[in-house]
C-alpha cells in the first residue's frame, strides 16, 4: 500500500479496449435498432440483400454486444483497475504488457473474423456460440494470454490480499474457460471426408438432448460468467472508487460471491423447462434460480448500501446515477429470471418476447450502464482530462432510462400476450387463435420497443461524443483525481 | 475469516473452479448415454437433408423458429405431437430454438407441402398475407453446397457411428458418385413437387438449389 503514491500505472492496453468498448457498443447497438424495427415493419428486411435479413443479423447483433461492446468494457476495466488493486503497474513487466497488445490484436481478428463469418451465415448455430471451429481456437488463445497477463499481475503484486473485484475477474476467467471449451467441443469434417467440403465446417461432439443440455449450460453460464460476474467486478471497484466510500460490508460481498459462484451453474436447466430433458434436471434448475436471487440481491444490497450516508452524490454526480440504477435493474433483473424459472410461468414466457425483455433490462439497465461509467470515470485518469460534458452525461442517462422502461414494459406486454393467446381455448375446447394472429397483435409493442431501442441507441452515441471530446479536448488534469471524478 | 484464502490465488482458484464445476458434473453426465439413444426406426438424415439443415443453419430460421413441441394440449392441438428426445438423436446440434417469432417446425413436414414452401420462401405474403417473415429469395439462386454436407456425413459415420450405408465414403470420387446417382434423384423429386420451373431447370441442369435441399430437410421434420 505504502509504495503506491510512487507508481505509475500503464493504461495503454486498457485504452486500445476502452475504444473498441465504444465502437463496438455503437455498432451493435445500431444492428439491434435495426432488427427491431425489422419485426415492426419488415420491408427492412431487404436494405442488403440477402445479408440484412433479421435472421441473419440476429446473432450480429447479439454477438457484437457480447463479445465486442461487453467483452471490451471487461477488458479494459481489467487492465485498468487490476493494476490498481494489485499495487502492481503493467508497465513493469514488458512481457506482460507486450502480450497485452498480442492479446488486443488477436481480439481484433477474431472479432472481424466473427463478423464477416456471420454475415455470410457460417455458424454452429448454438446461440452465442455461433463461431465455427477456426474462430473458437483463436478466442482460447485470446482467453489463455488473458490467464497468463492475469496470474502474471497477481504473481507481482505488492497488496497481498486479493480485493472483491479481484474474485470476480478470475472467476469470470475461468468459468468461461470451462464453460466455452465444453459447450464448443466440434469435429472439423474437412480432418474425415478425404477433402470434401468446406474446411471450416464442423459438426458438434453432442447430439439432441445433450446438445440442448450443454448448450444452455453455456448459454445461460455465459450470462452468469459474462454479463453478471465481470460487471459485478466494475461495480465493487468503480463505485467506491467514484463516491468515495468503503465497501458497506465485507461478509455480505463474501456470501453473496461464494453464493453466487455455487448456485449460478445449477441454473442453466430453466431454459430448458417442458422440453426432453429429465424432469428432475428441470426442477433443479427452477429451485436453484429461485435461491439465486440471494447472491444476485446481496451484490446488490451491498452495493447500495455502500452509498449510505451520501446519497446527495445521486443527484450531484451523473456517474453515480448511472451506477446506482444499474444495480436496481440488476436487482430487478434478478428477479425478473426466477419468476419466469417457475415452471407454471415459463409456460407461458418461453419462446415469447418476455424473454427478451428479461435480458434487455438485465444488459441496457445494468451491464452498459456499468460500462458507460466505468469508461468515463477511466476516462479521467487514463487521458488525465476532465469529463468533456456532464450535462450531456446527465441527458444521456434520462433518455437511456427512457428507453430501456419503453423496451421492457413493451416486452413483458407482448410476451404474456402471446403466451396466453397461444393457449387460449373457446369453450369447446379448441384454440382460439391461429399462429398468425398471434404475431400481429405484436405490432404496437414492436414498434414501441424499436423507439426505446432507438433512444438508447441515441444515448450511446451522445456517449461517444463525449467520451471522444474528453479524451481528446477535455480539461487538462495536472494529477489523477481520487474520487470524484471531475466533469465540465 | 476467509483473509487467509485471499491471499491464496492459487488455492482460491482452485476453489471456485471446484464450485462452479459442480454443477455441470452432477446435472449433465448421470443421463448422457440415455439421451443419446434413438427412438427406433430413426434414420439418419440423407445427404441433401444434411444440406437443407445448413441452409436452415444458414439463413438462421432459428432466430424466429423452434422445433420443440411442448407437452401441453394447447401445443399438441396446434403441432401434434409432443417432442421425445429420441427424435433428436442425429440432430448435431440440436435446433430447438428459444424463440417462436413463427410457429414451431418440429412437424412441419406433415402439415405443409413443398409447393407451399416454394411459395412460402419465395414471398411469405402470398400464403400467409399478414406474415413478418422476410422473403428468402437468393435461396433460389444459390447452389446448396452438398460437398460440406457429405463430409458432415462421412464424418458422423466415423466418429459416431452415426449407421449409413457404404455409400457414404470419404473422398471426392465417391461422393461425386454419391451426388449422381442418391442426391441428384433426390433433388429432383422434392423439385418436382415443389412446382417452380426455375428450380427444376436448375437441377436439370445438375445443380441444387438451396431451396430444395431447405424442403428436403423441413419435409423431413415430422
């Protein structure tokens, strides 16, 4: 702790990904506006041709808001507050910092590389696992030199004791290794048919119901192990950080990490209710969604509680906002997915635009919200200027806000609408309404959802401005600020 | 109380790994070998419906479309019969999709006809006039690629035993072979049936449009 006045950090890796974060965050952003005005009015399909069909932007859209915009923000939080609590600075170590940029690098091909492959429709078609087998051995480079920089940190760090943040980044570390490396196990054909077809085509290791099993294992981990556990990271070191004040309780953050870390996995069986998989796995996955709103709510709690006593700063400090109401969404968002893990409700949810709903207020109201001010407050410190424009911040956050309450709420409607159409019956028993039907009662939702979408979207790029303002015209800061961070 | 941990990284890590590797051990591996089992009388999927399962892969019906029929009557009513998981047995991967923006297609093949599907996939509109599904007119125009399909064959033959005949070799000849004298013959049954001149001069002419080798495939789904 003492030596610290005397070190200076080096944010160069953390900067690169800082402007991928932004770049990424408007162009997947821009892809999801599009996508959802697409189900509103579908004449959009066609603006480019056989590549700009919903079907084929879908997981373009989700893709580059995961792996791009998030993993980013991930990314660049890591190297940023890494060094920080560990007393360490990437610029003491060449190695280290020399495979940052190697890891930054392969970060950019791989992500033009899922890109383009998207686009001309190559995939494995799981969800968020869409990258064929080329692309996959590529990310468990970019995922192990990551490992290496992270263990490498650690191994020099001078603060012994690993601060919460810390737990979280080395979990998120390795429950995607494990989770991606399983739930991607695939057979290049090319390596058995003698040379026949494409050499980038494989064929999954899992069959039917395994498949399915494995698959959302993933699908639902990656949520846990991308979208909650590196953010719950941001939180616990940027809120501090921003406002000044010490963690509320220490016992809560270890309950609600080791909570989080045993309960999480059990889960993945709710996107799997009334299917083929075997109805005790089914019921595990309903009960331990239910008991994950303890882990998910103690994050939370702590993290609100942590502002006791300084409550002024909410109205004071748009970074603050943005902080504080991601962690109500995250708590809304936490037990939004339980309820909908009931088996009774699920029901009528699945397959619906409630679901959907769910992840949007979880990923707009929570995970950007936490990206959007940990960018700013790195901002500062990174390109020592101050925050090119707060009341731009302030407008961003009420018209973001906007947007996502119009997406949600439209959503939920829609959703239970067409869960409870699909299975109305008259009363001689038979179903009321045709498929059909069904989808076009959705039009005033999905146009409502298109605008909230849009005005987030607009939030993002007032975003962009002003954290391209800052970085390149903002005050000149002589020294690093402490807390606050300061904004014109 | 836990300090000691803290200042372990190794033994912390080594912690969660063990907590969070749990779970996938006890919930996925006791029913691995059961759910793998065919229902009987399943069939591989042929070479051209291997195909049409790209093309689906491809333009991503998934994104809007499930193929898993829910036990509740509402679903049985309006899709048959309920999904068994032994039905999925060849299915690599699984296709059941989490979001029906369109209707379920685990059975689409008992209630829809290929002239409908080449109606439906060249303009939607004209069979379902308030549909939102775009039109998937450039499957029309590209040709099916069967050569990656048979390798898909050839390799779940050797690596899973996946039970096809010794028509399903590895290397160019033999699937050239195959291409003639199964996939051709197939092609141009579903063509015929689908009642769309242009696609049946393009396979008169030896190549496959993506649109056949797609209602070869959804035929296949009953």
């Amino acid at each position: 702790m003492q030596s610290s006045a005397a070190l200076e950090y080096d944010y160069s890796v953390a900067k690169l990904y800082m402007w991928t974060a932004v770049i990424f965050g408007i162009v997947g952003m821009t892809i999801g506006v599009l996508i959802a005005s697409q189900l509103a009015f579908p004449e959009l399909n066609y603006l480019f041709g056989e590549y700009g069909t919903f079907s084929r932007l879908r997981p373009l859209h989700t893709n580059v808001v995961i792996y791009g915009f998030t993993v980013s923000g991930i990314f660049a939080t890591f190297y940023y507050s890494a060094q920080r609590v560990l007393k360490v600075s990437m610029g003491e170590s060449k190695l280290l910092n020399g495979l940052g940029y190697l890891q930054f690098i392969l970060y950019l091909i791989a992500a033009t590389g899922m890109v383009i492959s998207e686009l001309m429709g190559i995939t494995a078609s799981k969800e968020y696992a869409q990258m064929e087998w080329p692309l996959d051995v590529l990310i468990v480079v970019i995922w192990v030199l990551w490992g290496v920089i992270m263990f490498g940190l650690i191994g020099m760090r001078r603060e012994k004791a690993l601060y919460i943040s810390m737990w979280y980044y080395i979990a998120c570390f390795l429950g995607v290794a494990m989770l991606y490396l399983f739930n991607n196990m695939e057979v290049p054909t090319i390596f058995f048919s003698g040379g026949v077809g494409a050499w980038y085509h494989s064929v999954s290791m899992y069959a039917g119901t395994n498949d399915a099993l494995v698959q959302w294992w993933w699908g639902h981990n990656a949520v846990a192990f991308v979208f909650t556990v590196p953010i719950i990271a941001i939180i616990y070191y940027f809120l501090p950080k921003e406002s000044g004040q010490a963690v509320y309780s220490y016992k809560l953050s270890l309950l609600s990490f080791w909570g989080l870390m045993f309960v999480y996995l059990w889960a993945g069986g709710h996107h799997l209710l009334w299917s083929t998989v075997p109805d005790w796995m089914q019921t595990m996955g309903s009960v331990f969604s239910v008991v994950l709103i303890l882990p998910s709510w103690g994050s939370a709690i702590n993290m609100l509680l942590t502002m006791k006593g300084e409550w002024n700063q909410l109205t004071e400090n748009p970074l603050i906002k943005f902080m504080v109401l991601a962690s109500t969404f995250y708590m809304l968002s936490t037990l939004e997915g339980p309820i909908q893990a009931v088996k009774s409700v699920n029901a009528i949810a699945h397959f619906t635009d409630w679901i959907p709903g769910h992840v949007h207020d979880g990923v707009l109201g929570w995970v950007a919200f936490m990206i959007f001010a940990a960018l700013m407050h790195m901002a500062t410190r990174a390109f020592k200027r101050e925050i090119y424009s707060k009341s731009l911040l302030e407008a961003q956050f009420w018209i973001q806000t906007t947007g996502v309450v119009l997406y949600f709420t439209s959503m939920w409607i829609a959703g239970i609408t067409q869960g409870m159409m699909w299975r109305a019956v008259d009363e001689y028993g038979n179903l009321m309404y045709s498929f059909i039907d069904t989808v076009s009662v959705l039009h005033p939702y999905y146009t409502i959802r298109a605008i909230g979408g849009l005005l987030y979207l607009i939030g993002m790029f007032m975003f962009a401005y002003n954290f391209l303002m800052t970085a390149t015209a903002g005050r000149k800061l002589e020294q690093e600020p402490q807390f606050r961070s300061p904004m014109a | 109380m836990f300090h000691w941990l803290e200042k372990n990284p190794f033994l912390f890590s080594v912690g969660v790994f063990i907590v969070i590797a749990f779970a996938g051990l006890v919930e996925i591996l006791p029913n691995f070998a059961e759910a793998s089992r065919p229902i009987k009388g399943l069939k591989p999927y042929t070479v051209l419906q291997l195909a049409g399962k790209e093309v689906y892969k491809k333009d991503n019906c998934i994104a809007c479309h499930s193929q898993l029929i829910r036990p509740f009557k509402s679903e049985t009513d309006r899709y048959g019969k309920y999904s068994l998981s032994g039905e999925y047995a060849y299915d690599r991967p699984f296709l059941w999709g989490s979001k029906r923006t369109g209707p379920d297609l685990h059975r689409v093949g008992n209630y829809r006809t290929p002239d409908w599907h080449a109606n439906h996939m060249w303009n939607p509109k004209s069979v379902v006039p308030d549909s939102i599904m775009p039109a998937y007119k450039h499957q029309f125009k590209n040709v099916a690629d069967l050569a990656t399909a048979y390798a898909e064959a050839v390799t779940v033959k050797k690596v899973f035993n996946t039970p096809y005949g010794d028509e399903i070799q590895p290397g160019k000849a033999a699937f050239e072979k195959y291409y003639k004298t199964i996939a051709l013959p197939e092609a141009m049954k579903i063509a015929k049936a689908m009642k769309n001149k242009d696609v049946l001069a393009m396979v008169q002419q030896g190549k496959i449009p993506e649109v056949v080798a797609l209602v070869a495939y959804l035929e296949r789904l009953k």
